[in-house]
C-alpha cells in the first residue's frame, strides 16, 4: 500500500498496512527475503546501484526489502521521516551517539538510564574524548545549567528505567533548540501510541524493540527514528556500513508481525498497569509505587498530558523496610520467588508479566552510589505488566505477599 493511502489512518489501521508491499507472487504477509546478497543482471546494473543511481538492494547489512518494511512502518507509527532498525537496542543506542558525537563533545545524559546506556555513557564516551553530565532532566533549570558551549546532544528515557520518572519533552526540546542542541529521546517504555516524542519537538527517537514494539518476548531489537537526513547519516554511517547492527531479515518479519496489534497490547499493558499500581498503593507491605498514572504521583499531570493517559505497562515500588526482620533484598527475593504466573526476568512489554530486582539485575554493573542516587535501592522491584486478565496477575501477588505476612 502507497504510504499516501494512509494519510489520517487511525493507529491501529496504520500498524496493519503500513510498510506492506505487493510482492510478484502477491503475497499478504510481508516475505522474508532471507538473503545475504543480491545479484546484477549485468555490470552496469551493480555500478549504477553502487552509485545510486538506481533503485535497488545490493547486500544486507545495508538494506533487506524485509527489514525495510519493517523501518517503514516503525517511521509511520512513531511520526518520523524515516527509521533505521538495528538488531537490538544497546545497537540503536551505540550508532546514535557513533554518528552524531566526536572528541571534544559534551553530552547532558539524564541521571536515571538503562544500565548498559550507563555503562557506556560513564565508560565508553570518555574514551573517544567526549564528556558526560549526569542530570535530572525532569528538572529543566538543572538542564539549562548544564548546557556549555560544547554540549552536543541531550539524552534521555521518559519513563526512566526504573524509576519511571518522566522528563518534559517539548520543555528540554525548547531549551535546546535555542542552543541547537540535539535531543535524543529512548521511547522504550512509552512506545506509540502512548507517547510521541518527535511530535513534542526532540530530534531523534530510539527503542529496544526487544520490548513493545515487538511485544512477545522472542526477538532482540532496536530501532532509530528521525529526520531522512538524520537517519541517512546513521544508516550510511554508523549503524549498517560501519556498526553493522543490522537485523535479520526473519527478525524484522517477527517485529513487523508483532506490530501489527500494538494499539490493542498497549491498551491492554497499561490498563493492567494501573490496577496493579492501584493494588500496590494500597498494600501495607508497599513504601512507595513509582508509577506516573496514579493520581497521587507528583507527575501525574504531566504524564497525562505527554503519554495521551496510558502512562505505559511499567512501573517499580519498593517494599517497606525490615519486614519479618528481613533485609531490603531477602524481602524481595522472598516475594519474587514465591511469584507463580509472573515469571522473574530482566525484560518487559511482553505478553507474561515479568518481574525484576534492579539493584541486583538490570543496573548491577551501575555503581552502588550512582544507583542509590538516582533511587534504585536493594528493596526496588520492577514489574512489566502483561497481557494476563488482571484478577489472574492480582491473585498471584496477593498469595506471594501473604508469604511475606507470614513471615
Ligand atoms: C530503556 C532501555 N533502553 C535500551 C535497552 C537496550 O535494549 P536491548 O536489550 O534490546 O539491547 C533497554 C533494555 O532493557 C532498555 O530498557
């Protein structure tokens, strides 16, 4: 189908059609041209696409017509110009900064990121000559203080991972366009159509696939989404040519089959999200739900209004200090191994609930001050929220918590 035939498609119609094409063989499902290479006719034909003179593919590590279906409708749901897809989303967040930073550089990264996004921020950055600020960005005069003359890219996550706070997109975007500062924003947590950052003003949008957008927990993925030229330079420059983080082509199919029911699995992740947040807000064992669509988040109404009131299938709580004269992390592992539907596993937006210890899994290779400060600490658990029927999820949580009752 033309892309033009989708203009003012709703969501759920644009996730079926989009990046579909009509095969010779007229095939309904997108084909998985499971092919390393491609060959010319002739001489002329492989110089002339060489040179782009010429439409067409030439090897894929470049460009498959599978993976490129897949970009296709990723660009479309994301509202951006174009997509590159990367074979996961430490990928997508490795060719970001390798095509757009150089030595000398200054980045403002917020202070709460994925810990592998961490490690290569403090880590892998400063040794190409390029240095890192640790800053809240939720907290937008702490931005405009850290920007220097030098600062080239602002980035984020919104929701943080884990502590789900939530950063203003157009307000840093507005702080940094005035600086031409590019804004990059890891939209993990809040895929469309919860939330649309190219739309609220930042320059490039990120995923792991792995998560949502994929959404059944059987491929690792990633994708970039931007301007044509943003993306061109990444593409060209960074992620396939150099990088080579480059998807495979039966990836791609999986993805692009996942996609096609991404507005009913959102719907269904947050509104499951919620009940659980509810639930946990009131449970006595409970200290505190970081979760920004309860009422009684200080960023409520700025999540309602950035994440069109889904507010995302992810959130984190910490259990009350010295139950049953426990500590933080026994409490944990206590209620997590007595967990029977929710499954314990480092990842989320899959169809299973999924439950985590961040302090120990996600961000263990964090350091233990830079984790306490940014809130991770030994009583914080994750929850994914799946796409189990509620009273399921909610009676597996009561009957693991009236372990820790009796403890
Ligand atoms: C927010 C966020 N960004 C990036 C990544 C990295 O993605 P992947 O595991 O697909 O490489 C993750 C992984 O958990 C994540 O949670």
């Amino acid at each position: 189908m033309e892309k033009n035939h989708l203009d003012g498609a709703g969501f759920g119609t644009v996730s079926v059609h989009s990046g579909q094409v009509k095969d010779l063989t007229g095939a309904l499902a997108m084909p998985i041209y499971q092919t390393s290479t491609f060959c010319f006719d002739t001489v002329e034909e492989g110089t002339a696409k060489f040179a782009k003179e010429i439409p067409g593919y030439v090897y894929s590590r470049g460009g498959n017509p599978t993976t490129a279906a897949l970009q296709e409708k990723i660009a479309m749901l994301e509202k951006g110009e174009a997509c590159v897809a990367t074979a996961s989303g430490m990928g997508a967040v490795g060719a970001v900064l390798v095509a757009f930073l150089k030595a000398g550089d200054h980045v403002i990264c917020g202070e709460c990121v994925y810990g592998c996004t961490d490690f290569v921020m403090r880590n892998t950055l400063p040794q190409f000559g390029v240095e890192v600020s640790f800053v809240d960005t939720g907290d937008l005069e702490a931005v405009k203080a850290a920007v220097r003359d030098n600062t080239a890219m602002i980035y984020f996550e919104t929701p943080t991972n884990p502590m789900m706070t939530i950063t203003d997109i157009s307000a840093v975007s507005k702080i940094a366009k005035e600086k031409n500062i590019r804004v990059v924003v890891d939209n993990t947590f809040a895929p469309p159509p919860v939330q649309y950052p190219l739309v609220l003003g930042a320059d490039i949008v990120l995923h792991s696939v792995t998560k949502y957008i994929n959404g059944h927990g059987d491929v690792i993925g990633g994708a970039i989404i931007g301007s044509a030229d943003d993306i061109g330079v990444i593409a060209a420059n960074a992620s396939s040519k150099i990088c080579g983080t480059t998807p495979s082509p039966f990836n791609s199919f999986l993805v692009m089959r996942g996609l096609q029911t991404m507005e009913l699995r959102m719907e269904r992740h947050c509104k499951n999200a919620m009940a659980i947040a509810e639930y946990l807000e009131k449970n006595p064992l409970v200290d505190k739900v970081y979760y920004p669509g309860l009422k009684s988040s200080p960023q409520y109404e700025l999540a309602a209004r950035q994440m069109n009131h889904l507010f995302s299938g992810v959130m984190s709580f910490e259990l009350k200090e010295g139950i049953g004269g426990m500590t933080s992390y026994e409490a944990c592992r206590k209620l997590l191994n007595h967990l029977k539907l929710a499954s314990i596993a480092v990842s989320l937006g899959d169809p299973e609930t999924l439950v985590q210890h961040p302090a120990s899994m996600t961000h263990a290779n964090v350091q233990k001050e830079d984790r306490e400060a940014a809130g991770i600490t030994d009583g914080l658990i994750r929850l994914s929220a799946g796409l189990e029927n509620i009273e399921d999820i909610l009676a597996d949580f009561q009957q693991a918590f009236r372990t820790l009752e009796e403890a």
